[in-house]
C-alpha cells in the first residue's frame, strides 16, 4: 500500500483524527474521536483500514446480524425480550395460561369458569398477532399500560369478544371502586387526583383522617385542623403548649410528644435521661439548653457536650472571663475524677 499522510482533521470512517498520539511509550498512533462520541488512540496504518470506528460500528453490524438470524431460524422470535414484540407474545402466553394451566393463580377465574381461548388464537401465536395489530395494540405502550380486555366477560378469549384496554379504563370497570362525588360529579379517587393533580395518597388522608368533603379535598389541610390537639398536652392538669415545656425543661419537642403517646405523664414527660443531664451553654450572651442550640442553630449535640465536659465555650474555645465559681466547680469536678480513680 501507498504511504499516505495523515493530518489532524482528515476523517477515516466514524473516525475523525485529533492529533499524534503514543501508546506504552511507541509512536505511530492517532488520537481519534468517533462519531459516537468515544475517544481512542489507534495504530496510524489501520486507521481506515482495519479500523474504523471506536469499536461501536462493528458492534451495531453484529447486533443486526444476531437478530437477523435470530428472525429467521426461530419462529417464536417475539418471545425474546429484543423484539419488539415481546410484550404481545407474553400476553398471548398468559393468556392461554389462565385458561388452560391449572397451576395458574387466577385459573379458578378463568378455565376454571370454563372459559377457552379459540381454537385459531390457541394454536397459532401469529394469528393472534395479526389481530392484535389490526385492532389498535399498541407497539410503544409498557408493561401495564395496555391489555386484553373481553366485552362479555363470560365469553371466551376470542376476535369478536376482545379489544385492548389501557389499564386504567379496565381498572374502573371493577365494581369495588369507591367514588367521591362533589358538585354532582362522580369520580375515584385516582380520577380526582389526576384531574386535579394532587397526589391521591394525600386526598386519601384528608378524606379518611380529617374528614374533609367536597372541595376542602383539593385545599391544605387547615392550620388549625392539623395542629388542634397537638400544640398543647395536659401537664400537672393544665393544658399547657408543649413549646413551652420544651423550653424551660430543655426537651426536644419529638421526644416530649413520644411520652404522651406512650402514656407517660408530669413528672415522667419531662425527666432527663440520668446520662443525659440538663445542660446549658452560653450563646451570644443568652443560655440555651443544648437541644435547643442544636435545633435552632445548627450545633451537634456530641459535640456540644464534649465541649461543655471539657468546661469549653460552644466553639470549643477556653472561656474568657471563667467567673470564679466555674473554675470552681471545674477544680472540684477534677478532684472527684482522681478520687474516683
Ligand atoms: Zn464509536
């Protein structure tokens, strides 16, 4: 072959050549980008030769090459999953299944009732095909979204009684679906939460939980619906807000809500854990208790109490002006720590 010169620019194929490349330290290579987007360094005499891609073209020719054969060699191609198919040959398979497989979980529903696939649909996946296509199913519809649907339910899986449904319409068709009607308009809640784009987790709760009707379903649950009985709890027999038991006991309103639930009442709501003793810092020359500085200004708790162990300010810097009585208190803690030893 004729030498030939390759310059930055030039385009072999997918591949278009950046610059002159080394590879384990040889010259004699391009840095090339392919057309796919990949980018490889490749010997300069097979550049356009032997190769003329990432590697991306001669995969995309074996792939069609697999399925081309593939068409041909089996007739039952469309039950594998790359084909186009596939969704329509297992609907076929289940079909049959329900009505003839007794091991079916749903057979009881179908043969059990008697009812039969006919006879060309039975025997002949391509006849079923035919029909399907014929009478609108639908090649980019997924999974559940469409399926086959008989008009008289106890007839049989046959052309005449069959027609493909979305999932959607068959599931109305059930008759335990439970309809909300408001302004004389009728409609499950799956409806309503579509029409109305809202999630039907959340109309569910407002109708069950709050007993919302009508047109409050579609609105936020009222302030003062959804806090009525929860922002103030029976203490020392006085209705008292749990903000404020927080704030002068020193315990987070999670764990003040937690106890009532569970029962526990007075003197048990506002206990501290024995490890866990009511501590609290100076913070922009106000005390807090150590929850709160976490709550409210983003402090970690271990960390806080580590600090305040090692008799630190919040930042963990030493305290400028320890009053005597601090250093006090630190000198006995520290003589009761050596006792202790
Ligand atoms: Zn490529």
């Amino acid at each position: 072959m004729g030498r030939r010169v390759l310059k930055p620019g030039q385009k072999y194929g997918r591949l278009t050549l950046l610059s002159k490349a080394q590879k384990n330290g040889r010259s004699g290579y391009w840095l090339c980008k392919c057309e796919c987007g990949n980018k490889k360094i490749i010997r300069s005499d097979s550049i356009g030769r032997r190769t003329v891609s990432c590697g991306c073209y001669g995969k995309k020719v074996l792939e069609e090459q697999h399925k081309r054969k593939l068409a041909t060699k089996y007739e039952d191609f469309d039950s594998k999953a790359y084909s186009p198919y596939y969704r329509l040959y297992h609907t076929w398979g289940h079909m049959k299944s329900r009505c003839y497989n007794a091991n079916n979980n749903v057979y009881y529903l179908y043969g059990g009732r008697g009812i039969k696939v006919c006879d060309e649909w039975r025997d002949n996946y391509q006849c079923f095909k035919k029909w399907a296509l014929a009478n609108g199913w639908d090649l980019h519809a997924k999974g559940m979204e469409q399926s086959i649907d008989r008009i008289d339910p106890n007839k049989d899986y046959e052309p005449d009684n069959c027609r493909w449904v979305n999932a959607q319409t068959q599931a109305l068709n059930k008759r335990n679906n439970f309809f909300i009607t408001i302004n004389g308009e009728s409609r499950s809640i799956t409806e309503w939460s579509r029409l109305k784009n809202i999630d039907p987790g959340v109309i569910r709760r407002r109708y069950y939980k709050y007993g919302l009707r009508g047109e409050d379903l579609f609105n936020p649950i009222p302030r003062e619906m959804k806090y009525a009985n929860n922002n103030k709890i029976l203490f020392k027999d006085e209705m008292v807000p749990v903000v404020d038991l927080c704030r002068q006991y020193g315990i987070s309103d999670a764990t003040l809500r937690k106890r009532y639930e569970r029962g526990w009442r007075d003197d048990e709501l506002i206990k501290r854990p024995e490890h866990k003793p009511l501590i609290k810092m100076e913070y922009k020359g106000k005390m807090y208790s150590i929850s709160e500085l976490c709550n409210n200004f983003g402090f970690k708790e271990t960390t806080l109490r580590r600090r305040y162990s090692k008799g630190l300010d919040v930042y963990g810097n030493e305290k400028s002006n320890n009053s005597d009585k601090q250093l006090e208190n630190k000198r006995v803690k520290a003589t009761k720590k050596k006792e202790g030893m």
